[in-house]
C-alpha cells in the first residue's frame, strides 16, 4: 500500500478515478481510463453494489447519489470510490472496521 502513497493513486489503478484529458490549451477535461486493474475495479464495484442493496448508510449515499441526477452506474461507482476510500484510511490507521466513527477526543489525548 506505500507504493500509492494516496487513495487517489489506488482509485487511479483501480479504474475509479478521473484522468485528465487535456490539451496544449484546454484543461480540466477529465474520462474513464484506459488502462487500469481490471479485477480490482470489479471487487470494488461489487462491493459497492451489495453495500447499497445491505447498508443503510451506503444505500442513503446510493439513494442521495440518485437523487442527484446520476444514473446507476455513476451512483454505484461513486460508493465503490468511497468504499475504496475508506479501506485504504483503515489500512493507513491499522484499524478495523466498525460501524461507529472514531473518536477525535481520543487520537490527541
């Protein structure tokens, strides 16, 4: 995991991060792309598809996503992102999950 240095690196290589598309003149053009860890992208998309159907909290962000305007797969995409996001902080703090949030009060003491 040092090797990413960043969840964005490992949303980058797993195909669930924009890559900019842009010209000499025009910046800010981002897609989907084109090389990235096929398998990777599919545990994760997965991962996210079951979490909307069995979490409240994902289905609410599933749900909120929708509610956006965004098609299916966008909102699935979105929750894999944030999925992603979420395990490499746990990988990063040496935790394991739980339902509840951290505690701030605990971390400065």
């Amino acid at each position: 995991m040092d090797a990413f240095g960043s969840s964005g690196r490992l949303a980058g290589v797993a195909g669930l991060a924009p890559v900019p598309r842009d010209s000499g003149r025009i910046s800010g053009n981002m897609r989907r792309p084109h090389r990235y860890h096929r398998r990777l992208l599919r545990i994760f998309y997965l991962s996210a598809q079951a979490a909307a159907r069995c979490c409240p909290v994902s289905r609410a962000f599933y749900e909120r996503t929708r509610s956006e305007g965004k098609s299916h797969k966008q909102a699935v995409l979105a929750l894999a992102r944030r999925r992603l996001d979420a395990l490499r902080a746990l990988i990063r703090d040496r935790r394991t999950f739980t339902t509840e949030p951290p505690q701030r009060g605990l971390a400065a003491a």
